[in-house]
C-alpha cells in the first residue's frame, strides 16, 4: 500500500503568526522558552499541560499571558483540600420563587483553565477536572454542556511540598499530553524580571485569533509522519516496559510501569506540532527525540529501588534515547518516494 502524499508547504506567513504568538509570550515572561514552546506545542496538539515548578516563576502569567495573545477566556482555580467538583463544573440551584433549578456553570468553561496546584485538591476534584479534559464536556442534572473551543488546562503542581497535597493518580496523569518542568531563572534572566517589575506591567495585544489557532491545528494533522517515525516513538515506549529487550537490564528493576499507549500517541501527536513550528511539513527522528522527556516523562511509574537511589525520570528516559536504535536520515525521502 503506498504511503499517504506529502501535505503541500506551509505557508511562511502562518508559520510567522504562530511564532510571534511565542514571541508576544517572550516579551512578559523572561527565561521560560521551553515552557513557552510546550504551551504552543499542546494548543496545536489539542493537548493539555501539567507544569511542576516551585512558586513564584510565572505558571499563572503564562496561562493569562497565553489567553491575551490569542484573545480567548482565562479561567484560574486555586486547587485547595476543601474543594468540591461542583465548585469546578457547576451545579444546579434551587429558585424558591420559580420552585425550578437552574444551572450554573462552573470555571471549567473558559478556553484557558490554570489548575493552580492542583495536587492540593482531593480525588474526586482531579478526577471531576480529569474528566472535562477527556470528554470536552459537563453532565449536569442529566443535561450535557461542551466547554468552549479550544479548550486547554495548564496544572500546576508544587514538588517542594507533600503536607496537606493529593498526588495525581497515575492513571490521572497520563491525561496530559506533555509534563514541563521548570527551575528558577538564570541571574541574568532574573534581574531583567526584577527590573520589569519596576515599570508598568508589559500589554499584550491578540496577535492570533481563536480561529486561526483552529485553523493552524487542523494544519497539523496533516503534517507527515512516515512508519518509521511511528516506529520509533512505540520503540522508545516499549523500552520503558521492556528494559532487557534493549540491553537495558541495569534501569529494569526502576521502572515499575512503563509508558502507556498514550506515549507514543502523544508523542506523534506532538511531533506534528512541533515539526509545524519549526517550518516543516514532515516530522524528523528530532522532533520525537526532542520532545521525549516533556511527553512521557510522567507516564513513567518508577519503583521504591529508584526513589531510594534518587534516580528521576529524565535519567532513565536518557538512557532510553541512547538505546533505541534511530530510523536513518532519509526515511522521509524513501517514504515519500514509495
């Protein structure tokens, strides 16, 4: 069977609007590109984004900063232990005049939602927002509502704490497309943001409209992605379930789970995007090698013998891009040309 045709080439200008989309994030939030660039990333993708960084490094002015460059509704909920999931999705009050019910939607719909420290909410919470990420849509009293279109969630999560935090379910977790982490800035970047700080706050005007982004992420989903590239990105989730089959053997006893079927989807998923911001209309063995650690980093369950040795996630997903053998450079070409 011959492989599908080649999408037509991308145009510059498109190509130049969703770049001074990560350029207008640039100019409010200093030394946060990688962060920047998964946002766009999980926007093109459909995706949803989980950030874990300490406080005070700017999670709450990427998403508000991100919703103004693109002129769509902002919604925040600060994540606490007595949250219920009505105060997420809405639910239905009793009108004593009228004896009737009405419904009121909850701060789910809004086309932006930062989940701020959503580790700090009960289960059913996080499961309750969990869902509205799957499904797109709220049951209330028997009656179905969609959310706004697109649709994204940015979580946060505070590693440095554990007192009075619910920690996402693993199976949870896997509903994010991509898991970033951030650190502090570097002294230069943050003395630029402590200089800003003195002036008036930076404005950001729309510079992409909701229908362009829908109309860019229909345009990812016709960028390339040939079998070999799909082979590789199951590759390098296989080889997180089956260590020995790659001469892994030394990390096999680290990872408890490995990587779901959600992986290499995300993967490829992502790798369209990112391929779309670079200029291409193909995805390169770069594109999966480069977003490996964002996309499957937290689907990695590891066991008590790596938390006792302090090995991380990232350490063992290096050793697995060192071990899976890489398609050859020109399996676009010979793809193409079948």
């Amino acid at each position: 069977m011959s492989a599908a045709p080649a999408p037509a080439p991308l145009s510059s200008t498109d190509i130049g609007a969703v770049r001074r989309l990560e350029d207008a994030i640039a100019t409010v939030i200093r030394g946060k590109s990688e962060a920047i660039r998964a946002a766009v990333v999980a926007l093109l993708a459909r995706g949803h984004l989980l950030i874990e960084d300490i406080p005070g490094v700017g999670k709450t002015t990427l998403a508000r900063t991100l919703a103004a460059a693109l002129g769509g509704t902002f919604r925040r909920i600060q994540f606490t232990p007595d949250l219920v999931p009505a105060d997420l999705v809405g639910t239905r009050i009793y009108k004593p005049d009228s004896g009737s019910f009405d419904i009121e939607l909850g701060p789910v719909f809004g086309n932006f939602l930062l989940a701020d420290e959503i580790n700090r909410a009960p289960a059913k919470v996080q499961s309750a927002l969990l869902e509205v990420m799957q499904e797109q849509q709220v049951t209330i009293g028997g009656e179905t509502f969609r959310v706004p279109h697109p649709f994204l969630v940015l979580a946060t999560q505070n590693p440095i704490e554990a007192e009075g935090t619910y920690p996402l379910p693993e199976a949870q977790v896997d509903r994010f497309l991509m898991k970033v982490l951030v650190d502090y800035p570097s002294t230069g970047e943050e003395a630029a943001v402590v200089g800003r700080s003195l002036d008036e706050p930076a404005v950001v005007r729309e510079c992409l409209s909701l229908d362009d982004l829908e109309r860019f992420a229909r345009t990812t989903q016709s960028v390339l992605v040939d079998r070999e590239v799909i082979g590789y990105a199951v590759a390098l989730a296989d080889a997180t379930r089956a260590p020995s089959r790659y001469g892994l053997e030394k990390i096999a006893g680290y990872i408890e789970y490995g990587a779901s079927p959600r992986g290499p989807i995300g993967l490829v998923q992502a790798g369209r995007a990112l391929a779309l911001l670079r200029g291409r209309g193909h995805v390169t063995v770069g594109d999966i090698r480069d977003l490996a650690g964002d996309v499957l980093r937290h689907r990695l369950v590891l066991s008590y013998d790596a938390l006792a040795d302090g090995v991380t996630a990232d350490e063992l997903l290096d050793q697995v891009l060192a071990a899976v053998t890489e398609p050859p450079a020109d399996h676009v070409q010979r793809t193409v040309a079948a």
